[in-house]
C-alpha cells in the first residue's frame, strides 16, 4: 500500500512481500518520485521484515540509484526512510 503522509513524504507498506518484489516495488516508487517528494518511508516490518531491509539497503544503497541521497534507520527498527533531497 502506497500512501501520501504530509506533504513530500511518500510511504509504502511492503508487509507480506518477498524481498525481491519489495526492492522493486520501491525501485519503481522511487523512479516516478516527483521533486516535491523529498522523502520515501518503508515499513517492512522488524521480525521478518529484515530481509527486506537489507535488501533495500543492498541494493538502492549509496551510488546505486541516484535519487536516493541518504537512507536511514529510524526510531523504530521496522521502517526504513529513504531522502530524495533535503527538506
């Protein structure tokens, strides 16, 4: 599930995904990302959801896709925050 939360922040629910349909499902998310969005929050979960997390981080990491400034750990170990640009 794909939501708008405030405005610039795009968030996606990849709960019950495999960890190669997440990272495309995010991949994609991340290509049509418009420049009013700055940030895209995942939940993936904590439990399960680590698969998925490090999978994001493997492969939309630093230098791999060029939308992608920064990605970052949360408050909460089940969500993954990536910036598209400063706010």
């Amino acid at each position: 599930m794909v939501r708008m939360l405030a405005q610039g922040i795009i968030e996606i629910d990849v709960h019950g995904m495999t960890a190669e349909e997440a990272v495309k499902a995010v991949e994609k998310l991340v290509g049509t990302a418009g420049s009013a969005t700055y940030r895209i929050r995942v939940i993936h979960g904590y439990h399960g959801g680590t698969r998925i997390r490090e999978a994001i981080r493997r492969e939309l990491g630093y230098g791999l896709e060029p939308k992608i400034k920064r990605i970052l750990g949360g408050d909460n170990p089940g969500i993954t925050e990536l910036v598209l640009r400063e706010y």
